[in-house]
C-alpha cells in the first residue's frame, strides 16, 4: 500500500519535473546586484529549470529546518521523559530485587493488578 501510494505521487511528480526541464532549457541571467541592471556585480547565467528547481530545493530545505527548529522544544521534553523512564523502570527493577511485592512484566517494571474493569 505504501508502494502504491509513493508511485503516486512520484511518478506523476517526475513526470512533471521532466517536462518542465525540457520546456524551460533556455539560458536565463540572474543578477543578485538590486542597485545596477545594465551591468550587474553578482550575476550568472542558468537554464531557467535549473533556477527554478533549485529554488524548491532550498525552499524546502529552509521550511524543513524551521519546524524542525520550532519543534526542538517537544524532542526536548520527550528525551527528559524518557530518561525520567528510565529512572523509575530502574528504581522498580531495584525494589523489584530487594522485596518481590507483586508479579512482574517481563520488562522489568512491577504488574499492576487490579480488580475493576479491565479493557
């Protein structure tokens, strides 16, 4: 199913990508000098797909570090619980040794019975 729906998207997306380097080969200069058009400081000379497809690739490369930078606050939290985790699976494997109080999971942490309702 994963397949199917990566050839989806990507084959149509390939397709499109070829035809847009085809139609568009012809050479383009790109002046990066904002003060002088006859004779421009920074400049070079691409076909316009190259131009464009870079663009998309920086484009998304920019948008990829921004929520990945955004979201540095949640990977934080989560690798804070997941050493806290760790300490108490510690802490009851530790009493789980020292006085067996109640029947153990495999994992290592102490069994929880109960004797409500049970899902």
């Amino acid at each position: 199913m994963k397949t199917l729906i990566r050839v989806l998207i990507i084959l149509p997306l390939t397709v499109v990508i070829i035809l847009l380097s085809v139609a568009n080969r012809t050479p383009v200069l790109v002046s990066l000098d904002p003060f002088s058009g006859a004779a421009p400081l920074v400049a070079f000379t691409a076909p316009l797909f190259v131009i464009v497809l870079a663009t998309a690739v920086v484009g998304v490369v920019l948008g990829g570090l921004a929520v990945w930078w955004s979201q540095g606050r949640y990977r934080r939290a989560a690798r804070q619980r997941a050493r806290e985790l760790d300490r108490v699976k510690a802490d009851a494997a530790r009493r789980q040794g020292g006085a067996a109080s109640g029947p153990a999971v495999p994992g290592g942490a102490l069994a929880l019975t109960s004797s409500g309702n049970v899902r």
